[in-house]
C-alpha cells in the first residue's frame, strides 16, 4: 500500500525559504497586502519556522520547515460536519474546496495549525496572472485551503507512467518544495515502499515527528541537526 | 384602545383584565425603544451584508484566532435559551406552585432567543451560501453535526411546549374578541377548554415537561463538546459538558429575572411578579453562583496542578496576562456579586436581582470569551501570531443587533400573547384547597384523601 510521506533533514536546512516560494508559486497561493499580513492573514502550506533557543547572546536558531503533516489519524477531518476533508487510499489529506463551508473548526483542530482560511478572496496583479498554474484550482473566498503534497503532480505523473506503459518512479512524484530544495533537505517518496529513500530514511537514530504524543501519527518525519 | 375593545376588555374578569391590556394599549415608551431597537437591528443587517459582499477579512478575526465574537454569541444566547424552558420545565415538574407567574415569560425566551443563537454559527462561516451542505454531506462525526441535531430537536421541541400551555388562553383571547379575531380563531386551534380538553392538555403539558429536560441538557453539553473534543489546551477538558449546562441555566435565570423586572414595571404586573418570586429565584441564583465558583475552581485548579505548558500559556494568559481584566470582571460578575447580594434576604428584592442579573448576564459573556478567545491566540504550536484579537465594528454591529434584535421580537410577543399565563393563575386559585390537601397529604398518619393521596 503506497503511503506518501517526507522526511526533512534539518541538518541540511538552511532556512532559505525556497520551498516556501515554490509551494507558493506552484499551488497559486495569492500574496496579501501588508496591511493584511500584519493582521496575521498570510497564507503559507508550506513554511520555514525558526526556533530560538537560549538568551541572547547565547541562542541556537533551528528551522523547522512546516507543511501539513499528512497525518495517518487526522484531527481536522473527525471535525469537519460537511466532509470536506478527508484523507485519501495514499494518506494525503485533502480538502474539497467547492463544499467547505468556512465554519474554520478543522484550522482549530489542527494542532500543527496548517490549515488556512480565504479571509478576502484571493488577488493578482495582471502580469501575475498569466503565470498561475493551470493544474490547481484557484481558492475562492471563505474556505479553508491546505498543503496537498502536490497531488496534481501524482495526477500527472500516473498518467504519464500509464501513457509511457511502465510503473510510477519515485522521481516522477516531487512536490514542489521537495523539489527546488537547494540542500535536498526535503525527500519526498512512498513510506511503504523500501526502495524508495523516505522509507530508509525514517529508520534513521535522528529521527522524530512533531507533537508525537498527541497520536496524529503524522507522515512528515524530521532528523535532528546533527551536534 | 377604541372604544368597543375597551367595554369588551372592562367586562372581562379581573386576571384577563389586567394579563390582556397589554395586548390592545401600547405606550409611546414602547413604540420608542421598538423604533431604537428595529434601527440599530437593520445597521447589523448592513454590516453582515458588508461582511457577506467582501468576505469575513471583514471581521478582526485572524490565524490563529479563527473565532470570535459570533461563536461567543452563539454558546451565549443558546445558553440564555436554556432559562425557560428547563426553569419552567423542573418547576412543574416539581410542583412548585410559584411557577404559575412566571413560565410563560420564561418559555418565550427560550422560543425567541434560539433562533437568534442559531444563527450566529452561519453568521460566521465563510460559505453561508453553502449552509445546505449541512444537511447534505452530513459527517456525523462533527460535534457541530451533533449541534444541529441538538439544536434543532430542542427548538421544536421548546416551540411546542410554548405552544401547548398557550392554547387556553388563546382561546380566552378568542372568546373575548379584544383583537384579531381571525388570528386567534387560527392559533387557538378549536380549543374549548371543555374537561376532556384540559386534561388532555395537562397530560401533554406534563410528558413534555419531562421530555424537554434531557434535550435542554444535551444541547448545552453538546455545543460544551465543540470546544472540548479539539486537542486544544483549556479546551480539551471533560468537564465542558457540565460546565456549560450550569453556566446556561445560570445565565438563563438572570436573564428571566431581568425580563420580570422589565414586565413587572412596564405592564404594571406587581400583583403577579411579587417579592416572593424574586426571593425564590434569587436564592436559585444563589445556589448556581456557588456552582459556577466549584467548576470554574476545578477546572482552573486541574489545568494549574497539571502543568502542562501548552495550557499554562492560556491560563496565565487569563489570570494575569492580556485577558486579566475580562477574566477577573467575569468572577465579579458572575460569582462576588451576585453571591454578595443574593445572600441577604434584603437584597433578594425586585432592584437587587435586577443588579445582580445583569452582573451575571455580563459575566457569563465573559466566560464564553474567556474561553474562546485565550485559547485562539494561544494554541499548542507556538507560531508567528499577532496574539490578540480585536473585534471589528461589523462584528459589534451583528452583535448588538442580535441583542436588540431579540429584545424586539420579545416585546412584539408581550403584544400578542399574555406574558403571564392566564388560565395557569386561574386554575392556581381553584386549586388552593387541592394543593393545601395535597400538602398536608405530604405528612406521616395523613388522613386525607383525594388529590393529596400522590
């Protein structure tokens, strides 16, 4: 059974931000006013969070790129009262734009606080949008959107492994952020698959999930930066 | 008054004389406030169209404060609601001759306030245009799925048992003719108070009494679940149920006490709302102040004593961080005050339960806020958050036209039905002996028979 997962090496993050351009880029996510992001309305599937540790001038800074956790147990989709998200055959947790409602109870469920709301329908300037990606659908104002781990891109490679007549490669499905990391600090693949390297990499001694305790079981593993 | 209804009104007994004026003389103070109250009610209705027109980035809501003022709201008015009908319902239930004054007025808060908190929920989705989807992609596993089934079986149920005891005296209505003939020869429903009739009509009144009491309790628990089945610190907690049943019918007899107040001076019904139904509910009040103080204590102190640090971010955050003055205003509201003033026999009067109602109503608004908004800016994952909330003037608007809103249809209502049960006060005084019997009957070696034999 393929279960898509990632493991992110923070050893190897550097905390420049391109998987959270790409994601942005790739899944036409609009950027908002100033105004708007200083009333915390930016929305980010994918983003870099730094964690500060120690007082200044001793502080240790770690990146922790964030995208949604895929959970095997899911807490937004128990609360969800239209089903408007689910989680799929492979373990993505998706979201069904067209029948959520807006009531935001998945965003407050989600501990990991990736699920992100339309506030104000989504914006681009003329030049911008001749560059939006025709594979994902455009967000309108009022429901909640989400990482989707690229799910366009397996649509795509499937059929390109079925028109080409062989199996589906492990490189034939990256998302975006796994793909322009500079460092490959982000790998993507099929956890169940051991040919593929998340699968090796999860048995890695540095390896841990966030907020483990709480039983979401997710699918984005991370190894512990090296001393 | 024209003149015919006035002879007709004056030729009436003295109950229905006095329990009906109301329906046929209308003060200009009334038609005054009802213009206030309609007036600030359409300014919450523009700013919900500015807010449906351009998206809820209209709102001050934020990630993570992804609820605000509307879900307060809406655990607050359903919490009023809870005033009538379960009141009304244990007082007969128990027998408590007392009642007759004042479940009426009780019921039909209960009727009019839940559609005014059932709305709140669609007020503050980002879809209302996709509320249907509700009902049509049902996930039963949402407690908000368990809220529209709770919700829903409580308003039909609240809205019959309004109804059932208001059949006899919609007849009375009928019968004198004083206004809309037609009206009342509809909703009275060929009901003729015939003997067959009313004890058909007592036995409904009675299994109904019953039935409501665990739908009430369950809908207060359950929209206590919303909160509790989340993972989130202060609100992942089994007492919520409990907690927001209490703190409903609290919040639900301090708005019945202020509705009392309000009647009692507006439609000069001091013979009916006397000092001893201020005394008993006072000492309800009491009673639930006590209450409020054991689970809102236990629940502070099992957070505190856990230590859980995603928790202790909120509740710090309450007693001495940004939310130290909505936190400590709603212990004063709802348990120094009204415990200071409920305590005294002195104070149990009209004007006191009248303070310490409105200190309760405040407070219990409070307590919503104070759960939903310390646990919003604080959650488990520490992020880049604005950490606060600040509504904005359209959610103040909806706000305050949903409280004028209700006060409206509520007085509009004291226009169209007695706002004391007429037949209810009628049959108390034919019963005086019955209930002396039934009372005596209570004593060990009774020798009497009749009614007081159960």
């Amino acid at each position: 059974m393929t279960r898509w997962g990632m493991v992110i090496d923070l050893d190897r993050c550097m905390g420049c931000a391109a998987c959270e351009v790409a994601c942005k880029s790739e899944n036409n996510i609009a950027t908002v006013s100033p105004d708007q992001a200083d009333r915390g309305r930016t929305n980010s599937w994918m983003k870099v969070m730094a964690h500060v540790e120690g007082e200044f001038p001793h502080t240790e800074m770690q990146f922790y790129p964030r995208p949604c956790m895929h959970c095997d147990n899911p807490p937004c989709i128990k609360v969800c009262p239209v089903a408007a998200t689910y989680i799929s055959d492979e373990g993505i947790v998706g979201q069904i734009y067209a029948r959520c409602i807006g009531c935001r109870y998945c965003a407050n469920a989600c501990p990991y606080m990736v699920k992100y709301f339309n506030w104000y329908g989504p914006e681009w300037a003329d030049s911008e949008l001749q560059h939006l990606n025709p594979d994902v659908s455009v967000r309108s104002v009022g429901v909640i959107e989400k990482c989707t781990f690229c799910h366009h891109r397996l649509q795509k490679a499937r059929e390109e492994a079925r028109a080409e007549g062989r199996e589906l490669r492990e490189e034939d499905y990256q998302p975006a952020c796994a793909e322009v990391c500079p460092t490959a600090a982000i790998v993507f693949g099929d956890l169940d698959d051991a040919t593929h390297r998340v699968a090796e990499l999860k048995e890695d001694p540095r390896v841990h999930r966030l907020m483990e305790d709480l039983g979401t079981q997710p699918k984005v593993y991370y190894l512990r930066a090296r001393e | 008054m024209r003149d015919d209804v006035r002879a007709k009104l004056e030729r009436l007994p003295p109950d229905e004389r006095v329990l009906l004026r109301p329906l046929v003389e209308t003060s200009r103070t009334f038609y005054v406030v009802t213009a206030l109250l309609a007036a600030v009610s359409l300014w919450g209705v523009f700013a919900y169209y500015l807010q449906v027109r351009y998206g809820l980035g209209r709102t001050g809501l934020n990630r993570p404060s992804y609820w605000g003022i509307y879900i307060i709201c809406f655990v607050f008015f359903i919490g009023i609601s809870h005033a009538g009908t379960l009141i009304s319902a244990i007082l007969r239930v128990s027998k408590a001759e007392w009642r007759r004054a004042i479940t009426r007025s009780a019921e039909l808060i209960t009727v009019l306030v839940i559609g005014f908190g059932a709305i709140q929920p669609i007020i503050d989705m980002g879809r209302p245009d996709r509320v249907m989807n509700v009902l049509l992609h049902a996930q039963l596993l949402s407690p908000l799925l368990w809220d529209v089934t709770s919700i829903g079986l409580y308003f039909f149920s609240c809205t019959i048992y309004l109804y059932v005891p208001l059949l006899p005296d919609l007849a009375i209505i009928r019968d004198s003719g004083i206004k809309a003939p037609w009206l009342y020869r509809i909703l009275a429903a060929g009901y003729r108070d015939t003997p067959v009739q009313r004890a058909r009509l007592e036995r409904v009144i009675g299994v109904l009494s019953i039935v409501v009491i665990p739908i009430a309790v369950s809908v207060h628990t359950v929209i206590g679940w919303i909160f509790a089945m989340t993972l989130r610190p202060m609100w992942h907690s089994t007492i919520f149920g409990p907690y927001f049943v209490m703190g409903a019918i609290y919040s639900g007899i301090a708005a019945i006490l202020i509705a009392m107040v309000v009647l009692r001076r507006a439609y000069r019904l001091e013979q009916y709302f006397k000092p001893v139904h201020f005394d008993y509910l006072g000492r309800l009040l009491l009673v639930f102040s006590l209450l409020w103080f054991y689970f809102t204590f236990a629940e502070y102190l099992t957070a505190f004593y856990g230590g859980e640090p995603g928790e202790m971010r909120a509740f710090w955050a309450k007693l001495t961080g940004p939310f130290a003055i909505p936190f400590w205003t709603m212990v004063a509201g709802c348990f120094v005050i009204p415990l200071a003033l409920m305590s005294r026999q002195a104070t149990r009067t009209p004007r006191g339960t009248l303070i310490a109602g409105i200190a309760v109503v405040i407070g219990m608004w409070l307590e919503r806020y104070n759960i939903v908004v310390p646990t919003s800016v604080n959650p488990r994952w520490e992020i880049e958050s604005i950490g606060q909330y600040l509504p904005s003037w359209i959610e103040l608007s909806i706000m305050s036209a949903t409280f004028s809103g209700f006060i409206l249809v509520y007085m509009v209502a004291t226009k169209f039905v007695p706002i004391v049960s007429i037949w209810e006060i009628k049959e108390g005084r034919e019963d005086v002996k019955e209930v002396a019997d039934r009372v005596a009957g209570y004593l060990p070696n009774a020798t009497v028979s009749g009614a007081g034999a159960d």
